[in-house]
C-alpha cells in the first residue's frame, strides 16, 4: 500500500504544480516506500513461506543496494554523488512497486470472465487510466476536454497514431511520455507485464490461470506459456534498444541540439515504430521538413514496423530456422550440441506470412513508384524516391508514419492505401487489420474452388476448416464494422467527402493512424464513433463476439448435411 501510494505521488508531483511544503511531504513519503520496501525485501528471506526461489537473490541483492545507497544519501550516512539526481529515487519507487505489487496472488477465475472479457477488460483499464492522466494539468500545455484525452488514450493503447491534438506541440514531455507508456503497454498487452512478472517473483502460477493464458497467446503447450511471455519482453525490449541506437546515429544536431531530447525522439519513435503505433513527436510525422529526406531515419523505422508486423510468432520461428541453419546446415558448434534433423523448421503460418508480406511490400513500392513518380515523389531523386516509394507503401499496413503528403495523393494510389490497411499487418503482431494470412487463405479459397478442389492445399499440407472459416469471418466483420462506422461519421459529419471518412473509419479500424487530414475536426459523436472502431480494430472483432456471446465446449451430435444454393 506504501508503496502504490508513492507512485500516486509521483503522478501527482509530475502532474500539477507543488508548493515547497508538499514537495518535501512527497519526497519523505518516496524514502518512507523505500525504506519499507528495503525492509520488505529483507523480510521475505526470514521465514521459510515467504522465502524467494533462488534464482530471485540476485534482483533482489542489487535492489537492496540501491535502496540502501540511496536511503544512505537521504539520511546523509553517506555521498554518493551519483544518486544526487530525482530520477534515481522515481525509479526506485517504481521498482519497489514492481517487486511488491508481482509477489501478490493474483488469480483469474474463469467461472466469471473468459480469455476474451480479461483481455477487453484490461485495454479498457488502460485507455480510461491514460486519459486520466492526459487530463492533468502538467501533461499538456493548454486545456484538453476529457473526449479528446480519451480519443488520444485510445490511439495509443490501441497503436493506431489518429490524434485530434499535434503530440509534440500540444503535450509537455511528462505528457509524451505518458502517450509513450501507453504504446508499449498497448501494443505488447499490459496482461503480458502483469502476468509474466507475477510468475517471475512468485515462481508459481495456478492451472486456471495458465489455461487463460495460454489462450491469450495461442500457445500448443502450457508449459510454454511463460517461456512465450519472456521471448516477447526480451524481444521488444532489444529490438527497440537497437532500433533507438540507430535512429540516433541517423538524426541531425541542428534539429535536435539537446542530446536528451535526441535520445527522447529516438526512443519514442522506436518503440512507437516497432509497436506499430505510428505516433510521432513531428507535427507532421516524418514529413516534417528537415526530417523527409532523411533516408536512414525512414528506413530505420520502417524496419521496425515491419518486424513488429510480422507478429513475435514468426520472428520466434524464423530465429529457430536461423540456430537451425547454423547448427545443423552450416556445421557451426556441432561439438557442443548433437545436430538434430528437423523435417520440418519454417512451419506453414511463417511461410504464408513471409510470402504474402513480401508480395504486398514489392507489389504496393511498384505501384507508389509509378502512380506517385511525378506528384508526391517528384520532390525526391535517385534512390530517395525508391525508399519514400516502399515506406508509402509499407506504413499503410497499420503503421501510420507518413514521409509524403497524404492528402496529396492521386485517388488511384488511396485505392490501394485504403486495401493495404485493411489487409493490415501478421497474426500475433502489435499490428491490426484483417491481417496477411487471412487475405491469403481467402485467396487461396477461390482458387481452390475454380479449380473443383474440397479442400486449400499449399506447401504440402492442408488447410484446417476452422482456419477458412475463421478467415471467412473476419472478412465479413471487418466490412461489416468499417460499413457501419462510415455510416454513423457520415451522418454526423455530412460535410465531409466520402473518400476522406472512409479513409478516416478504415484506418481506424485497422490501427494504422493515416488521415486525410479530417481528424481534429470531427464532431464529439464522431470521435466516440473512432475511439469504439479503434478499440474494436485492436481487440480484434471476433475476440468481441467471443466475449459476449456463450462459448459452447462440446457439440456430441450432428445434423444432416445440406448444400444451400450459392452462385
């Protein structure tokens, strides 16, 4: 309870202005929660029930020395110039609390919520306590209305990039940061940090919760569950690391003379960019001037969110395929390991995923390239219009970073943004959107028909039913939803083009954050209209259906079959 009362106290102290008494009250309640969470971590070894797995002594040895110096430093035991900045003591605070709040049994019962309601239910927690916090007066330099800080939570909880307020110009840093928290909370799961840090400081986890689990990340095993939640924070975290030491090496000092606001821009646009968010410190995302010839930069950020678009099931694949290769085709380290011959390493959602992503990227850049070769990239030469070509069109596909001018486009080049998005990124991505596979299966479907088939075969296997239907559906849903969300912002915005709105809904809908530029000036029913497609986009609709309809187990009897008329 200490120890959550001072991270409300951080908020608080970053978000409204305090007098000298009140900041000295906050700060000895910030040493009070250190020193109980020293003493709490000490405490945890005396008694055999409570006692950590040994694998924890290490954390929590290096924790208490920091507790340690820095309740040293308050008290004046001792000077260590190194913790004399405040950001050592909000971190510590922030650690505290991850060590206490990880230790407590938290226990799902699948009797009253299924996978499906815990995973809406845990994005809405985080879109409402975002916009709370958008709301405080530090975080912004002018006045935000609720709707507008829910639209903009909502936006980033659901790595989409629509905003209603320019993010770099509107919101202070502690504001940006927050909007920065929230991409990574949205686009890994913030059921992914709970449930994986629960099960690191516990070392244990119950059968009900591993089966909810397990359901969520669409693992084979339960006894992968936990390796799966670790592959993906390890993941994340270097692949943004990496891409944020790049950007870095790729920005000019005359734009950005303060090294900490280059490290701030570089790591907001990589984890914004590998999440697949799309938000930008820019007023005009990367076509901001100074920044839309930077070549390196795009291609940096497009990389990104082409790996965080693959889906972490891929990439996992693709790095079994690579040990693989080393291992057993290339003779590398043989002493140490036994080669093991595998029949069958890229399995067939990798292949479908690598096939259909590459035909997109090659098929959309041609097309951007000759359709836009003398409008929006005529300002570009040589290999520059080469790369803007294939950024225009790899960001469609749910990562909204524009380097042209979106509302310049040629119709027939929206024609094919507007398909991009809808097909959206890869399964099991912080990308939205129909996704790959489905637009592959389905076409796979047609031929399979034209050509007599009773069944989809590709690379030598044969397509589950339930793998059609579910494509099936999902097509179907998304018009569906898109449809209907058109209509509604039509009917409230009728001043609006068409084209513009069904831009606005579709890139809603598929999480990709691109806009004809219509967004700030929406009516209030609109925006609600987009933040409920954007929150039904990132949920995924038939995880939506699942959550509100009965989840029937069994079905111990069949009807006969008919075939109904089609065509």
């Amino acid at each position: 309870m200490i120890s959550l009362l001072a991270i409300l106290a951080i908020i608080y102290d970053f978000g409204f202005d305090q007098s000298d008494k009140i900041e000295s009250a906050l700060v000895n309640l910030y040493y009070l929660s250190l020193l109980t969470g020293s003493l709490s971590v000490l405490g945890r070894y005396l008694f055999s029930r409570t006692r950590p797995r040994l694998k924890l002594i290490p954390f929590d040895a290096i924790l208490f020395l920091f507790l340690a110096g820095l309740i040293g430093q308050f008290f004046g035991w001792v000077n260590l110039p190194f913790f004399y900045h405040k950001v050592w003591v909000y971190m510590a605070v922030g650690a505290v609390f991850l060590r206490e709040f990880s230790a407590l049994r938290l226990d799902f019962k699948k009797q009253n919520l299924n996978p499906a309601q815990l995973f809406m239910i845990s994005f809405l927690a985080l879109i409402l306590a975002g916009a709370f916090l958008l709301l405080l007066p530090n975080a912004s330099y002018g006045r935000i209305g609720f709707l507008d800080a829910l639209f903009t939570s909502t936006s980033a909880v659901c790595v989409t990039g629509l905003v209603v307020v320019d993010t770099g110009s509107f919101f202070t840093l502690f504001g940006q940061s927050i909007i920065l928290i929230l991409i990574q909370a949205g686009g890994i799961g913030i059921m992914t940090f709970t449930s994986y840090f629960s099960y690191f400081f516990r070392g244990e986890s119950s059968y009900e919760n591993n089966l909810i689990l397990s359901d969520l990340m669409r693992t084979e095993r339960m006894a992968d569950v936990f390796a799966t939640l670790r592959k993906i924070l390890l993941v994340t975290f270097i692949v943004e690391a990496i891409g944020a030491v790049i950007i870095y090496s790729t920005l000019d000092p005359s734009l950005l003379s303060s090294v900490r606001n280059r490290i701030f821009f570089s790591v907001f646009h990589s984890v914004s960019g590998f999440c697949n968010a799309g938000f930008s410190t820019l007023s005009n995302s990367l076509y901001d001037e100074g920044f839309r010839f930077n070549y390196p930069l795009q291609m940096s950020i497009a990389t990104l969110f082409i790996l965080g678009g693959l889906g972490f099931p891929i990439v996992f694949n693709f790095v079994k395929y690579i040990k693989h290769l080393i291992v057993n085709r290339l003779h590398l380290f043989r002493w140490r390991k036994r080669a093991v011959h595998h029949a069958w390493v890229i399995n067939i959602n990798t292949r479908i995923v690598l096939v259909t992503t590459g035909i997109l990227l090659l098929g959309g850049t041609l097309l951007f390239y000759l359709l836009e070769y003398h409008n929006t990239l005529a300002e570009h030469h040589g290999i520059g219009k080469i790369i803007t070509a294939f950024f225009g069109a790899a960001t469609p596909r749910t990562a909204g970073f524009n380097s042209v001018d979106t509302t310049a486009l040629n119709f027939s080049t929206v024609l094919i943004i507007l398909f991009l998005m809808w097909v959206g990124a890869s399964p099991g991505s912080t990308g939205g959107g129909v996704k790959t596979s489905t637009l592959a299966i389905s076409i796979l479907n047609i031929f399979s028909l034209a050509r007599g088939k009773d069944r989809i075969e590709l690379f030598r296997r044969e397509i589950s039913v339930i793998s059609i239907r579910r494509a099936s559906a999902l097509v179907v849903l998304s018009i569906l939803v898109v449809g209907l969300s058109v209509f509604l912002v039509n009917a409230f915005d009728p001043d609006n083009k068409l084209k513009d709105i069904l831009f606005e809904c579709l890139s809603a809908f598929s999480t990709v954050g691109l806009s004809q530029g219509i967004t700030a000036g929406l009516t209030d029913a609109s925006k609600g209209v987009l933040i409920l497609t954007m929150f039904i986009g990132r949920v995924g609709t038939l995880t939506m259906l699942t959550a509100f309809l009965h989840k029937i187990k069994h079905l111990n009897y069949r009807y006969p079959t008919e075939e109904i008329l089609i065509n």
